[in-house]
C-alpha cells in the first residue's frame, strides 16, 4: 500500500476486462492505494455496476467479448460526458487511440514499456482522471448552485467586472427599475439607475463596491430613489470572486429588499416609544405580579396615584400591602380570567386615602401571572357625592320663596360640594346700584372679617365678576390687583356671578388650585342658584302682577261705577234747568246705591271767607254744622283747602295725621276714612267746590282722581249754561260802571302807548286763532294806533277796518281771553269799555239771576286796582229778547262778516268801504261776502218784525 494518501484512497474504480495487465493493475490498486476495486468481464456487468452502483472511474481493456472498450465508451457516453473512463491495451495503434479520442475517452494507455511501467502509468492517469472528474463535477456543481442562488427571487443579483462595471444581472433585480439593461450593462455600478438618478453617483454603494475591488467582502443598506411615492431599502451584500491564483475575477453583489422588516423595526421602536409615554403619562396604574403576590413589572407612573417610585413600590412588599387583604376570590378569577371594576381604597405616601377601581387578569408574561389595572376614582367619587349633595340643594331651592332663603342654602352647601369652607352670596340691589352680602359662612368672617357692601362699579373683585359676567378662580387671590382687603386671611378662592341677582364667592386659607370637578361642580353650583333666583324672581313678578291686575281689576270696577255715575250725572246735567237742580242731583247721584258715603257742594262767600254749603246727600250725620270751612290751604279741612288753592284735594287715610287737624276727628266719627275734593272750575271761573267721603281707606285711586276732577270742570261747565241761559231769559239787570287801573289791560295798554282814546262796544269774537275784539280809535292817526298795537305782545294781529280824519276801527286779534268771554260764561254781558292815556272805564250788564257778587269779585280778580262808579238797575225785556232771539239765527261766521261790515262803515251813506274792501278784509270773495250781509238782514229783519208783531198781538191780548 502506498505510504502517502491519494486522492484514489476515497474513490471507487471499476476494472472491465480478462487481461494480464488488468489483474496486475487491480492487484496495485488495492495493494497501493485505499481504492474500491470491482472488475467485471463483460460489457453489460459494466453498464449494470455503472447504472446502479457509485464509481469515479471506469478502466477497461480495448479488446473484451464480442466487443471493445470503445462501443462500452459510447454507451457510457450517451448517458454523460463527463464521467471519467481510461481504455489501455497492450497492442494499440494511431487509429484506435485516434478512435477512442474521437469517442470522448478520458485517456488511453498503449502497452510500449514494461508491464510495470504501464501499470505505473494506468494509476498516474486514473488518479488524474479521477481528480479531473471530481474538480469538474465540483465546478459544475457550484455553477448549478450559483445559477439557484442568481435566480433567486428573493434576492436581486448582480455580477461586476473586476473594474466594476455590471456584466449580469438577474430577473429580480430587473424588475426593480424600468430601465432597459441593455443601456446600463458596462455602466459602473454605483451610477446605475437603481440607486441614483440619471448622471448621479452614490457615494455608500461606490465605497461598498471599492472594498471588493480590495478583496473585502462588505455590506450596506441603500435607499432606492426609483420609488418615490413608495421608497424601498436594499440590504446589499457585495463579496469579490477569485481563481485559483487568487486574481480577482468578478464581483457578486446581492440585495433584499428590507422595506418591510425596516418599517417593522421602526413601527416597533414607535409602538415601544407610544407605550413607554403612555405608560409613563397615563393616569391608570398597570402592575403584574406573581402567584404570591410579589412584583414582577410595575409601571413607571405608579407615583400617579400612589405617590411611591417604582423602587419603592418594590420595597413595600407583596401587592396585597398596597391593594389589601382579600381584593378578589382566585378560583372566581381562575373561572371567568379576568375580573373588572373592584372597588377598593388605598392610602397614598402622603397618608391620602384614594378609592380605585381595579381591573384583575390572569397573564403569563416572563415570571408574572396576574395583571392589575389600577384607576383612581377618588375625584369621581367626590363628584358624585358633591352632585348628590348638589341635587338636594337644588331640590331644598324648589321650596325657597326668597332670595335670602336661596343664598343661605347656597352657603350651608358649600363644603358638602367643593369641599371649601368659606363662602359668601352677595345680592344685587338695583336701587342703590350697590352688592350686599345676603349670607355668609363663619368661616368666611373669620378669615376676611365683616362684609362689606360692594358698590356695582367694577373696581372690587365682587364687583368685577358680577358687572363683567366673569367667572374668576384665583390659586391665590392676594396676587389679584382689584383685590379690597389686603389683610384677608382667604387664599384659594373663586368668584362666580349669579347672573342679574349677584356673585357667589367661595375658598379657603389654603394656596392651592382648582382642579377641573371643582370648576365644574362651583360653576354647577352657581348655575343652579342663579337658576333658583330666577324662579323666585319670576314668582315674585308674577304674584305681583297678579296683585297689579287684581288692583286694576278693583280699579276699574271702581272706575266703571263711576263712570256708571257720570254717565247718569251727565244726563242729568242736560235734562236741569236750574243751579240748584244740578247741584242736588250730582250730590244724590254720587251717593247713590253705595256708591260714596257723602258729598257736598259749597260756595265761597268772600266776605267771611268761608265756604257755605249749598247741597248735599249722603250720611251727612251733622257733618256740615259741626265745624265752619275756612278756605285757607293749611290746617283745614280738605273743601277748604281746595277752594283757597283751586286744585284737587285728597286724603287718602283720615286716620293719618288724627292728632295735627281738628276736622278728622268728626270726619272718623262718621266712618269718613278717605276724602276727594274737586273745585268746580270752568275758563278759570269758580262755580264752587265737590267734595266726596268715602267709608273705606284709598277709595280714590289715580285713575278715580282724574275722572272726577275732569268731571269737576263738566259740572263747572253745566253750572256756567245754566247762568247764561238765565241770563239770556232774565229781562231784569243791574249795569255796574267801574273805573280799573291796570297797565296790562290791553286797552288801557294801548290807549297809552298811542295816546289816543279807544272804545270797546261790543263785537268779540272766538277763534281757534284768538279772540277778535273789534274797537273804536278816536283824536289819533289810525294807522299810528295800528303801528303801536302790533308791537304788544297781547295783540297778534292788527287789521284796519274802516278809517276817517279823526280816527277809525281796528280789529285786534288778542292772544289771551278778552274779559268778555269770561263774563259770558258767568252770564255777564260786557257792554263797553273806554280807554284813554290814563283813565279806563268798564260798564257790565249783569242780569238779577246772577250774584252780582260773583262778578265784582272776578273784575277785582282779573285787574290790580278797581273801583265801582256807579249801579243801575234796568229793564230790557223787548230788546233783550230781541237780541236774544237774533243771536240764535246766526252763526258765528256770518255774526262775524256783518260786525266787520257794520265797523267798516259799509252801512254808511256814502259809504266809507265798499264790499270788495270788506271781503278782502275778511280774506273771502265779494259774492260771498254779499251772500252772508244779505243773509243777516234778512234774519234781522226777521227777528224784528215777527217779534214785534208777536209782541203787539200778545198787549191786544
């Protein structure tokens, strides 16, 4: 056996032939060599042992039974072209061995030496053979192998030229980019489009390639620019290939597309992230221990409930030191696998007691098998009870009916829902504009002292929350600049308007701050009692309108009772004839059915300055003899003091004032508890003095007032017909002559600032625009008189009505009442007036049904100096009646156009104005004019003669 080891030690060689040689070389093989040696004669054991048996290499001789080694070595090759076969023979020529080479032998061994020599030369080339085999099946198998790994399609595969430059690239990596191969085959590989733009290098993949170009194998994770919307990364691996000397002669460069595993990693590193803030952050606990109780993870944000770090969580002890005995039953837990919302109370490191709501459930995680989910609950649970509380309040506030009521239950509910002890209500009053504290806690004064009221003005804190609707919290309230006393013990405090009704303060002397369930329950608690003083405001609004109406309801029954009675007086008034008849029947009228208690009329008797009772009605009991009515307007009964000041008297309440005047003594002696006096006034003139008595207090309301003292003017106005209707009817007068010196008579005015003598006799006229007083100049220059009337601001309007060498007429238009007027309404006729520079003379008619005192006191009234020349008594029957009967055919406008005709000398011969002047005069046209002259003389001529002969026929009778 050979001393050193070949290559034929391991292989198996199969011998096919009977030759000497043969036998000689298959007795070297397995003496020498460690080779598996099997010889067979013919050409079929041959096939067979080759077809099913492994052997490196085949050796036969040429010349076998009934063939040779070349039509073997045919059939051997059919089947492949690389399996090693050596034929040898011992007579060869040029043309087998050119047969056998042709046939695709391995070798051929000719016999042209020794035996020895031959069998020298057969182990030589087998071993060649089979080490030539051997190398070329490896060859070929790593080719197979390298062709498996470059069609990979998991893996793009690219091969360099030793310059780097690409060669092959593999369908894998075709697909990654569009681009045609073709164009970047022979393109460095570190500018090819897979990793950079068109005309770009990328420097990493032009490094990783530079160390294989060394010979050093190199890895790098490249971004691919190609997918935009989508980039991808590549994992590229680049090693260098060498031959058998060692030269390098190519690179392999391979790439997986790592996109997915690198979005995994960095979604893992983000999840990671989340969980480690949000475990760090969260407010909920998370701890895992196992089956005895020990810690075996405990979450960073234990100190948010607890107040402990994680170390010293651990030092504790088991869980059941932190969570308690008996939290949960385990074999409940081990049936259901987890167990929620346990309700339990533990105490923090600062000695705080929170409740929780703890979550159990069975894990397997490393060492640990229970998971607890720890909340706290503890602001919950206060919310919960402070809304219970606050629910109460609300309802105890369904039952308050002032607002002192709802801010006293505001203050006693406080520490209940805010857990604060000092609190305050201030209430709105609109009065006074100003903030009053409506109730308060002790608390509160002990730590701010008394209360003051706070004006509505902004400048106090009160004061700013309340005006600018702002709802204030302070941590500390010494750092607010509006706060009104420095030396208050409170700290913690908010200030929360009650919307129009006031502000509700509340804290304690404590800096701390206000979580949110505290904002919220305070602004809750605000909102309800603001709510609650609306309903009290509302029902307070509402009892008092409904008091209003019931008021107004008693007010206008009273008033349509009175308004029942006027209407009956007012029918009354039309149907009397006489004074007294009105006076009676008012008195009768208003103390009918109930209606009043009593009522009087009394006239003013100047001389004594009384007022004498005329009527009356009613329960009078004695009343009107038991005292005399002094008109003055002080101290004295209320008819009295009406008639001294001619305004409407009322006494609401006798009773009041019973010890200051004497009068309502005998008044509350009748059951007289309220007084209405009405002067009977009618264009200024006095017709006397209504006084009513009522059995009951505040029997005359506004509304009552008013409509009897209105009604006081239409009695007045009734009283003032009457006279003049007697006065028309009475034949009988008494003319009275007086001499007056007062400057702001008009005449008197005038006569003096024109120096001439002025005459009034008769003709005054009513307008909406005035009074018209027509009035005679005479030894002055009427144009001078007119110049000087249209300066006094008495006159309105001058027109000259007719002229003449000494004098003429003038219309005036007066701005104020003439005296005429008032002295018609008392049935007085003002007859004439005469007025020179400095005396002014009036002459009156009165007739005998009126008291001649009535109208000397009003001339003495209406001037500052009168004196009485002269009376006279007279006996007009006819022509009164006359006049009488004239005045009630015509108008007012025709009565109007015949005076200025008559004043105008239009009734002249000659004539001093003709029509045309007289109509332009009157501001109408000449056939109008004409219509209405000729119209009057026709009822004056009427009146006349009818009456006449009436007369004459009635003194035949």
């Amino acid at each position: 056996m050979s001393a050193s080891p070949t290559i034929l030690d391991s292989s198996s060689v199969l011998l096919v032939g009977t030759s000497e040689w043969l036998l000689e070389f298959e007795t070297a093989l397995r003496m020498r060599t460690g080779t598996a040696v099997q010889r067979v004669q013919t050409t079929v054991a041959a096939l067979n042992a080759f077809q099913n048996q492994s052997i490196d290499c085949l050796v036969s001789e040429y010349w076998l039974d009934e063939t040779t080694g070349l039509e073997l070595l045919n059939e051997i090759r059919n089947e492949t072209s690389t399996f090693p076969v050596i034929i040898g023979t011992t007579a060869g020529s040029e043309t087998i061995a050119s047969e056998a080479i042709g046939a695709g032998v391995t070798d051929y061994v000719a016999q042209t030496e020794s035996t020895e020599q031959m069998i020298e030369r057969l182990l030589d080339r087998t071993e060649q053979a089979v080490r030539s085999a051997q190398r070329t099946v490896t060859q070929r198998e790593r080719a197979r192998q390298f062709d498996t790994i470059f069609n990979d399609s998991r893996t793009a595969t690219w091969v360099l030229s030793p310059n780097g430059s690409l060669t092959r690239v593999n369908q894998t990596a075709r697909d990654m980019i569009d681009a045609d191969i073709d164009t970047v085959v022979g393109e460095p590989f570190w500018t090819l489009p897979w990793w950079t733009q068109p005309g770009a290098t990328n420097t990493d993949v032009h490094h990783l390639v530079k160390k294989a170009l060394d010979g050093a194998f190199g890895k790098a994770v490249v971004p691919q620019p190609s997918y935009v919307n989508n980039p991808h990364v590549i994992n590229l691996s680049v090693r260098p290939v060498e031959n058998e000397r060692g030269d390098l002669v190519s690179i392999v460069v391979e790439g997986v597309d790592i996109t997915e595993r690198v979005d995994l990693e960095r979604n893992l590193r983000q999840s990671e992230e989340l969980h480690r803030v949000t475990l760090n952050n969260m407010t909920d606990t998370v701890l895992i221990t196992d089956e005895n109780g020990e810690y075996t993870y405990i979450c960073p944000n234990v100190h948010f409930i607890f107040g402990y770090t994680v170390a010293e969580i651990e030092g504790l002890g088991p869980i059941t030191d932190l969570l308690g005995e008996d939290l949960f039953d385990r074999a409940e837990l081990a049936d259901a696998g987890v167990l929620k919302n346990i309700e339990t109370t533990a105490t923090d490191k600062a000695g705080r007691e929170h409740t929780l709501l703890v979550n159990v459930r069975e894990v397997s995680i490393q060492d640990g098998t229970l998971l607890f989910s720890c909340r706290d609950i503890t602001k919950r649970k206060q919310r919960e009870e402070a809304l219970a509380t606050l629910h109460e309040t609300a309802r105890d506030f369904l039952y308050a009916e002032t607002h002192q009521e709802i801010a006293q239950h505001v203050i006693d509910d406080t520490p209940s829902v805010l857990d604060l002890d000092a609190s305050a209500v201030y209430l709105f009053d609109a009065s006074t504009n100003d903030l009053r504290p409506a109730a308060y806690s002790t608390s509160m004064t002990e730590l701010n002292g008394p209360l003051p009221t706070v004006h509505a003005d902004g400048d106090t804190l009160p004061s700013y929350s309340f005006v600018e609707d702002e709802v204030l919290f302070f941590d500390d309230v010494h750092d607010a600049d509006r706060l009104e006393n420095r030396a208050t013990g409170l700290r913690t405090a908010t200030y929360i308007p009650l919307g129009n009704h006031g502000v509700f303060i509340a804290g304690s002397n404590q800096i701390g701050f206000f979580d949110d369930v505290t904002r919220e329950l305070a602004d809750l608690l605000a909102a309800t009692a603001e709510a609650a003083l609306d309903r009290v405001t509302r029902e307070s609004r509402l009892r008092e309108q409904d008091r209003t109406l019931q008021e107004q309801n008693e007010q206008l029954t009273a008033l349509n009772r009175i308004n029942e009675t006027i209407r009956e007086i007012d029918h009354a008034l039309v149907q009397a004839e006489t004074r007294e008849e009105i006076d009676y029947t008012v008195c009768e009228l208003l103390t009918a059915d109930d209606r009043f208690q009593f009522a009087w009329i009394g006239t003013v008797d100047p001389i004594t300055e009384t007022l004498t009772p005329r009527a009356w009605a009613g329960t009078e009991q004695g009343y009107l003899d038991s005292r005399s009515f002094a008109v003055q307007e002080s101290d004295t009964e209320p008819a009295g003091k009406t008639a001294a000041s001619d305004d409407v008297t009322l006494v609401t309440n006798v009773a009041a004032g019973l010890r200051e005047e004497s009068w309502r003594k005998k008044a509350l002696a009748r059951d007289y508890l309220s007084v209405l006096s009405i002067p009977l006034m009618y264009n200024d003139v006095s017709h006397g003095v209504l006084t009513v008595y009522a059995s009951t207090q505040n029997a005359f309301d506004d509304t009552a007032t008013a409509v009897l003292a209105e009604f006081g003017e239409t009695i007045a106005s009734a009283l003032s017909a009457i006279e003049r209707k007697n006065a028309l009817l009475t034949t009988s007068m008494t003319r009275v002559e007086f001499a007056i010196d007062d400057s702001t008579f008009v005449l008197s005015r005038l006569a003096k600032d024109a120096a001439c003598s002025l005459s009034y006799q008769g003709g005054v006229q009513q307008s909406t625009e005035g009074s018209y007083v027509f009035v005679t100049v005479e030894d002055a220059s009427l144009e001078a008189v007119a110049e000087a009337a249209s300066q006094l601001a008495a006159i309105d309007d001058v027109q000259q009505i007719s002229a003449n060498d000494t004098g003429g007429v003038l219309r005036l238009r007066l701005t104020q009442p003439f005296l005429a007027l008032e002295l018609a309404d008392h049935g007085a006729v003002f007859q004439e007036a005469t007025a020179d520079p400095t005396t002014t003379t009036l002459v009156i008619d009165i007739p005998d049904s009126i008291d001649s005192r009535t109208i000397t006191q009003l001339v003495h009234e209406s001037f500052s100096t009168v004196e009485l020349r002269s009376k006279q008594t007279l006996d007009q029957s006819i022509e009164h009646n006359l006049y009488s009967t004239f005045l009630e055919k015509v108008t007012e406008r025709q009565l109007e156009v015949i005076q200025t005709a008559y004043y105008s000398g239009f009734f002249e011969s000659p004539r001093e104005s003709t029509g045309e002047e007289v109509a332009e005069t009157l501001g109408i046209s000449p056939p109008a004019f004409y219509k209405h002259a000729r119209t009057v003389q026709r009822k004056l001529f009427a009146t006349l003669f009818e009456e006449n002969n009436l007369s004459i026929v009635d003194s035949v009778g």
